[in-house]
C-alpha cells in the first residue's frame, strides 16, 4: 500500500508542477527539457491583448456572476434550511438539478437559447448561464454552515433585547461569515474555470480565459498557456494554503487555555 | 404577598401532544424559584414561554401586573442563561456583556464600563478582552451571567446553565449564582433536573411531571412532606409502600408487606383508602435484634451500596423491597444474605394520600 | 388568540417562500427553460418527428461512440478507485503531518483548472516532452505516439476525476474507529480477511460516492477527450459539441444530449433512491 501510495502521490503531483518549468521556457513550442529559460512567454502574456481581454473578461464574469448567486442563494438557503413548507423537497431537488445535468447539454440549450433571446455572445448570457451552475455549489456549502448554526446564539440575542433584524446583522450575518466567503469563493471559482458552456456562447463578444486557452490549445499549443497555467496555479496554492496560515497564526496568538 | 410574576391557566400542546396542562404559579419579587423535573416533563417549554421563544395555546403570563401577551422576546426585558451559555463567539467576553446595553442605546464609553463593572461581579475581572473560546466553561457560564443581568432585567431565566460543567465546578456556580441573585435582588426562575441543585439554592421549587406541577413548596416541604407519590419518589431515596387506612383518627393502615403500620396524621383521609407510605432510608435503624418503642420487621439484605462515608442497604421484607441508609462505619458488620430487624417510629412514617 | 395564531401559521408559510421566489423565477427562467428547449430542439429540429432520436440510437457511428463512452468512464471510473484507494488509506493511517500534505496536494490538484491539468498532460505526453525523452534516454529508439490517443485522454482524465475519489473514500475512512479495527484484529480478523469482512464494507459508501461522481462526470466530459483524446474515438460530449458547432445540426445535437441527460438522470436517481443527492457532493 505504502508504495502505491507514493507512486500515487507523484501520479498526482507531476502535472501541476510541470508546467512551471515550461513557462519560463525560450523554446517556441513544447519541448522538455526546455532548451533555455527565459522571461519571454510572461512577457508576452501581460502584453498580448488577445489573452488580457480574455482574463479580464473572465474576472469581471465571475465577479458578476459570484454577486448574483449570492443574491439568490443566500435568501432561499435560509428559506431550505430553516423551514418547513410544501413543497420543499421540490426546491430542494431544484437547487442541486444543475450539478445533475452534464454542461455540453446546458451549452446546447444556452446557445439555442441565447441566440433566440439575443443575448448569446455577450457578458450577460455568459453570467446568466454561469449563475445556474454556481446556485447548487454555493447552496450546498452555505446550507452545511447554516446547519451548524447555533440557534441559541439568535434566542440570546432576542433576550439581550436584540430586534429580529438587528439579530441578524449583529449575530446571523457575523458569525456566517466564513460560510457565507467560502460559499461565494466557490462560486466565483465554479464561473472563471467553467469551460464547456462559455465555449459555446462567450463567442468573441465575451470570450473567457478558458475559452480562450481551449481554442489555443486545440490550435497552436501557445506556451503562453505554460505561463496562464503557472498563475491559475499559483493562485490556487495561496488559496488553498493562506487559510492553513491565518489558522496557525491565530492559534499561536491566542493560547486555548484559561 | 403580592405576586411578581403570574402564571395562569398556561396551556400548551404540539398537535395531539399536551406538552402543558393548566400551569398555574405565583412567584413573588426577588424569589429563587427552580422549575425541577425529569426531561419532557414540561418545565423547559413553561420557561420558553416566559421567555416568549414559544407561545401558549392558552393561559397568560404576567409580570408584575402587566401581560406578557403580544410581546416579542426582545421586547420581554428578561435575561436568559442558557444551556449552552450563547455566547457570542465572535465578540469578546466584554463586547457579549456590552451587547444588550448596545441594543438599548447605550453609548460604547459608558456600556463597556458598566459590562466591565458587571464582569468584576461575577468574579471576571481582566478578562474583557478574552473571547468566550479562551475562557473555561464555569468562565463563560460567569459571563452569560454578567450578560444577562446587566441590563437589569425584571427575570432572570436559567435553563440547566450547570449542566455541562463537572462536579466541583457545579458546586462552587451554585453557590456563585446564588450569591450574585441575593447581591441583586433579581427575581429568578432557575430549570434543572438535578434534585440536590434544586435542594440548595431554591427559596421554593416547583415540581414537574408530565405537564403539570405536582408541587411548589420550600425545598424542606418538598423533601419531608411530599404531596404525591411521584414527588416523593423524585426527590431523594424513599421507601414507597401501598397501604390501606384501616384507623384514620389514629393513624393507622394495612400493608400486605409489612402489616398494621402507624403513621404522623398531617392529612385528612377516610377509612379504607389506599394511600402512600414513605420512610426515607436514613430514618429507619438496623440491628441484631428488635428495639423497644419502634416499629419492628425482619428483612434479608440482598444489596450493599457503598458510598464511602454511608452506605445503602437494600433488602427484602416480604417482597417489598426496603432501602436502609447506614453509617459507613457500621456497613463493615453486614454480611450479604443476612437477616437483620429494620424499625422506625410512627414520625418518620409520612402519609401521602394521592 | 385562535385568529392571531392562525394568522402567524398563514405567515410562517408565506415567508419562506418569498425568500426562495427569486432563485426559484430564475432557475425557472434560466435553468428549466433552456433544458427545455434542447428537449423540444430534439424532436422538432428540422422537422417535429423522433427521427432525430431513431438515427442517433440506430447508426453504427453513434452506438460506437456511445459504447466508447460507457467503456471510458468504466476504466476511468475503475483506474480512480485504484489509485484513490490507496492514496486515501495513505493518508488515514499515516501520522497527522504527512497525511495534511497529501491532502493539501489532492486539494490544490482539485482545485486546478480542468484545463490547466489537461495542458499540463499534453506537455508531458507531448512528442518533444519529458516522458518520451526519458524513454528515449532509457534507450527505446522509437518512442511510441502517446498524445491524441484513448490512453492519453483516460490518463488525463484519471488524474483530473481522482481527487473526487480520493475525498469521498478519505472522508469515510477518515471516520472509522480505530477501535473497531482492533476489535476484529482480537477476534481473529487478519490481512486479507480483515480488509474483506471488516475495511472494505466501512469505506463502501465512500467507494460507492466517489465512483457514482467520477462516472457520471466522465460520461459528459468534453473537454479532456476533445483536447487530448484521438479524433477516430469520440466520447459522447465531443459528438454532441461536433453536431452544434461544426453541422448546426441542433435537433441530432440536441437527441444526443437527451439520452446523455436520460443515461444520467437515471444513474443519479438510482443512487438518490439508496442515499440522497445531496450527500454525493457534500
């Protein structure tokens, strides 16, 4: 076991550490080991507005898209995880549909869609379809947080003399706050990698980064994607490992004890 | 003896479930009152519906002559400590003490002194700027205390606030918690389900059964002069034994165990009724041989309970199972399998007619 | 008293709904209606008949690729468990730090970009890439063609859909009591048995999760088998893709996309029936 584990582990990690080394190559097209290093391909990155636009199109999408899922989802999570009504198991199933449905099927129904309404190929059909797929990502983390609500914490706010309202800005909203920043990270994450649908209706009024990245990838392999990749994963390391931190950090700060 | 808080006719039930029947209850200002009970038995649900997080099917709540009806929680002014203390996790021992004066209007300067104040009154002093997380658990219990007074609140409400803590701890909250409620006056309503809790801190103690009070009295009138069976049996160890009154002038009935068996009259009952005996184990004696003057049975130990400082003697007297409390220095002489003479005078026998 | 609470009843069934009314007009307009039209798209594109349906569940062409699918995600699906189970038992019984780096590895690989891992395959497989060179340094003169072949796209796929294994099947094991084990090891349990009768029955539902995830994801996935996959062995998502945008043929499109739906769906509901939908991604 112990073997196959190891093997695993490389299995799993040779991928995402391959691409650094390539980024920095002076090669002009894939080659391992890269000739030489050089700065040139992140040079071209940040210079190329064919791949800029495309970066920026995704940030301000995923951003968009993250403000309107949360809008919706945060209501009706607590409307789900709070009550009981007729017909709840329905919206229940309603939330989660989305991640049942494979998203080459979505693609086909958006840019069918879309294209009748008018709004394939623009900023607003990407962040539309985009939503849909972020609702039962963001639902589902924020529904296993406002699970583990403690709801003593409102009665003793009642008690304290706190109005329903003012309960809810001053204890609710606070102490979900975590939830409430990992459940909108998700969603933001599930819009700027989305791939499929935006292949099919980003087109090149609102071309995203992964769009842009398949069609190069399928064309030329440009190793800016070498240099795009370096800095998606980057950005995941710090993501994935900053909470690690603060977490020691803070439990280094405040000794568990007393 | 004007009453404080009022209860009247509170009725409660969840469909076909009665939760509460007809509670009635009269509690006078700056009184320790314990709601005491087994779990269901309706004292946690009478308590949120003073607190109004439940709402009555029927009946009214009254505090100090005004209803309690139509006002939401927040509105109420009444300090709660709950279970599992509610703290604040996202503030500090002072801000959670700070909080209901911050939601009265208080400016922050003079709120946080007066939290700061109040923190020194339970025994908290330098530990504002702690979060509940750093603090132990009888340190939080304290400043769910702190917190639920300092607002000044015309009741405070205690749901079991000592029952995730250990036994020495309990211990010292008790008599904390009762020195801050005599230091204050507050009126308190305090619900547990642990009998010596209830013993040492109540001015009087409500009992609990089945959604319905089956006593209010003074810890000593719950403890010697039981009114039902059920309150007798909750309220420490007893010896319960079915009889029938054969001499009620004089204070005499029948039990198939233990035969004519003279009891204290306190209670009007008739001939021929079936009533309770109770003897409490520390009242009946254990010897060799009879006593003169006293009410004499013979009964084979089965079980020896040892606590230390006394013991338990369980035995047999023609069937009826009967407790014996014996001095830890005396348990050394008896033998499992023995037989011995148990007694007891006609004053340690209590009649109990219900 | 009657009345008012009657009227708070009326209320606290009103409420819930007005806080779910905007997701649920959206989903309705945005989620519902679009699926709605590839099923309508299916049956009337070009003209309102199920020949779309009857071509695409009679031509050779489409059953081999649909059988191409339900192989690949099969191997896919299989390859998964073989590597997540170990990984996964790695890390439940190694000490807290070794196991934290595991797990902090399969979570940043997790959180990579589809593309970025599919990139990354395509450089290492690639003609001019590490692997052929360390073949080629081991001395095998005519390396074989690894890129744009079924094993590069279900390598890749494997590495992509593995870490969902490996979190479902961790998640489980991670949970079983250590004493449990003990237990059986004082009652005679071995080795082998003990895995049989005692491991592998705890850590089923984690198999089980992970291995309804990592199939029903890889019978719909696009982008890895377009990218890397061989153009002559097709998964269902490029054939599907190849219909809209290079035929426009949205209503043969669009009969493919159905029966995937359909394949799905029904998969999903079998496992909904046995432990809820909801536990699969949680």
């Amino acid at each position: 076991m112990r073997w196959l584990g190891i093997a695993v582990v490389v299995f799993i990690a040779a991928p995402l550490v391959i691409v650094v080394p390539m980024s920095f190559s002076n090669a002009r097209s894939l080659q391992f080991p890269p000739p030489g290093y050089s700065f040139g391909y992140y040079q071209a990155y940040f210079t190329d507005m064919s791949w800029l636009v495309p970066t920026w199109n995704s940030i301000l999408i995923a951003t968009a898209t993250t403000v309107l899922t949360m809008l919706l989802v945060v209501p009706a999570t607590f409307a789900l995880v709070r009550h009981k009504f007729r017909g709840k198991g329905i919206a229940d199933l309603m939330m989660l549909m989305p991640l049942a449905v494979p998203h080459i099927v979505m693609a086909v129904g958006y840019y069918s869609y879309f294209g009748n309404v008018g709004i394939v190929h623009t900023h607003l059909g990407v962040i539309l379809a985009h939503t849909c797929l972020s609702v039962p990502i963001a639902f589902l983390v924020l529904s296993a947080n406002l699970k583990g609500f403690d709801r003593t914490l409102e009665r003793a706010a009642l008690s304290l003399g706190a109005s329903p309202t003012k309960t809810f800005i001053h204890v609710t909203l606070p102490i979900l706050r975590p939830g409430l920043i990992i459940s909108a990270l998700f969603a933001f994450v599930q819009s700027f990698d989305e791939t499929v649908v935006a292949i099919f209706i980003s087109g090149r009024g609102a071309e995203t980064l992964p769009r842009k990245m398949f069609d190069s990838i399928r064309q030329e392999a440009d190793p800016v994607i070498a240099v795009i990749s370096t800095l998606l994963f980057l950005a995941v390391i710090v993501g994935v490992t900053a909470p690690l931190l603060v977490a020691r950090i803070r439990s280094r700060r405040t000794p568990a004890t007393a | 003896m004007s009453s404080y808080l009022k209860l009247s006719g509170i009725s409660k039930s969840y469909g076909q479930f009665t939760a509460l029947q007809t509670v009635d209850l009269d509690i006078k200002k700056g009184e320790f009152v314990t709601f005491l009970g087994p779990s269901g038995s309706g004292k946690t649900t009478t308590l949120m519906i003073i607190a109004g997080f439940e709402q009555a099917t029927s009946g009214s709540v009254e505090v100090n002559g005004k209803s309690l009806f139509g006002l939401a929680p927040h509105e109420r002014n009444i300090g709660i400590v709950f279970q599992n203390y509610g703290l604040f996790p996202h503030k500090t021992a002072a801000q959670n003490v700070y909080f209901p004066l911050q939601m009265r209007g208080i400016n922050k300067a003079a709120g946080m002194r007066k939290a700061e104040e109040m923190l020194d009154l339970v025994g908290l002093q330098g530990f504002g700027h702690r979060y509940p997380k750093e603090l132990s658990g009888g340190q939080q219990q304290r400043v769910a205390l702190a917190r639920a007074l300092v607002f000044e609140p015309s009741l405070l409400l205690l749901d079991e606030p000592l029952g995730a803590l250990d036994k020495n701890l309990r211990e010292q909250m008790q008599i904390e918690i009762k020195r801050i409620q005599r230091a204050l006056g507050v009126t308190t309503i305090f619900v547990t389900h642990d009998q010596s809790e209830a013993m040492s801190m109540s001015d009087r103690i409500v009992v609990f059964e089945k959604g319905r009070i089956q006593q209010v009295a003074t810890p000593l009138d719950i403890y010697h002069r039981p009114e039902t069976k059920f309150v007798a049996g909750f309220i420490g160890e007893s010896n319960l034994v079915d009889a029938k009154v054969s001499d009620a002038a004089k204070g005499e009935a029948r039990s198939a165990a233990l035969g004519k068996v003279e009891y204290a009259v306190t209670d009007k009952v008739a001939n021929d009724n079936d009533v309770t005996l109770m003897i409490r184990p520390e009242h009946i004696r254990l010897s060799r041989n009879p006593i003169e003057g006293r009410k004499n049975v013979r009964m084979k130990v089965e079980t020896i309970v040892n606590y230390g400082d006394n013991a338990l003697v369980i035995g047999m007297v023609e069937g009826q199972p009967m407790r014996v409390r014996v001095l830890g220095a005396d348990v050394v002489i008896i033998r499992e399998g023995e037989e011995f003479c148990i007694s007891w005078t006609r004053d340690s026998v209590y009649m109990i007619a219900k | 008293m009657t009345v008012s609470i009657a009227r708070l009843s009326a209320k606290t069934e009103l409420w819930p709904w007005l806080l779910l009314a905007p997701l649920a007009v959206y989903m309705a307009v945005f989620f519902l209606v679009p699926l709605a039209d590839v099923a309508i798209m299916s049956v009337t594109e070009p003209r309102p008949t199920l020949a779309n349906y009857e071509r695409v569940l009679t031509t050779a062409l489409y059953q081999r690729v649909f059988i191409n699918t339900f192989v690949t995600a099969i191997v896919v699906t299989l390859c998964c468990l073989l590597v997540g189970y170990p990984l996964a038992y790695l890390m439940a019984n190694s000490n807290p730090r070794t196991a934290m780096l595991i797990l902090l590895l399969v979570t940043m690989s997790f959180w990579t970009s589809f593309l970025v891992r599919t990139y990354a395959w395509m450089v290492l497989l690639g003609n001019n890439g590490p692997l052929v060179w360390l073949l080629s340094t081991l001395g095998m003169d005519k390396p074989p063609q690894l890129l744009f072949t079924r094993f590069s796209s279900t390598l890749a796929m494997v590495h992509i859909l593995a870490p969902y294994m490996i979190m479902n099947i961790y998640s489980v094991m991670r949970k079983i009591d250590p004493t449990l084990i003990r237990s059986a090891e004082s009652l005679g349990a071995r080795g082998m048995s003990l895995f049989r009768h005692v491991y592998l029955p705890l850590t089923a539902p984690g198999i089980a999760n992970g291995s309804v995830l990592v199939f029903v994801i890889c019978l719909g996935f696009y982008v890895t088998p377009v990218l890397l996959g061989s153009p002559r062995e097709q998964m269902i998502a490029g054939l599907i893709g190849n219909q809209i945008d290079e035929f426009l043929a949205f209503g043969m499109g669009s009969a493919m996309a159905m029966v995937l739906l359909f394949v799905t769906l029904v998969i999903l509901t079998i496992y909904h029936r046995r432990f809820g939908l909801d536990k699969l991604w949680g």
